[in-house]
C-alpha cells in the first residue's frame, strides 16, 4: 500500500497553487508555462537573473584543464 508523503518544509502552500495552476491548464504543460510568465512579467522584481556573469572556481577550472 502506498502512502502518502509529508512535507514539513512550509511549502504546502507553493504545492497547492502549482496543483491548481496544473489542474486548471488540464496538465499542459504549455499553457501552464504562459501562465507562470504572465505572473512573472507583472512582478516588478525578478528572482532569477539570467545575464548575470557566472563565478567560476579557479582551483576546479586548472583541475578540469
């Protein structure tokens, strides 16, 4: 029998909006994705910055050489 899991984590409620957002876009994917960048663009803030200059380990980049 399979048991359900439990979060402690505080994130129950994040879990229950992405279920809603999947349920109501019927597990599309697509549509799902519009719907997450529509709310994104209305932000005035951003989390990710995709142009930011990466860092890299010196020490790691001789031992990849």
């Amino acid at each position: 029998m399979k048991t359900k899991t439990k979060f402690d984590d505080g994130l129950q409620w994040l879990r229950q909006l992405r279920r809603k957002v999947a349920a109501e876009c019927r597990f599309d994917l697509e549509k799902q994705a519009d719907v997450y960048r529509a709310a994104a663009s209305n932000r005035p803030y951003k989390a990710y910055q995709g142009d930011a200059p990466l860092t890299i380990n010196r020490r790691r980049q001789k031992m990849a050489a």
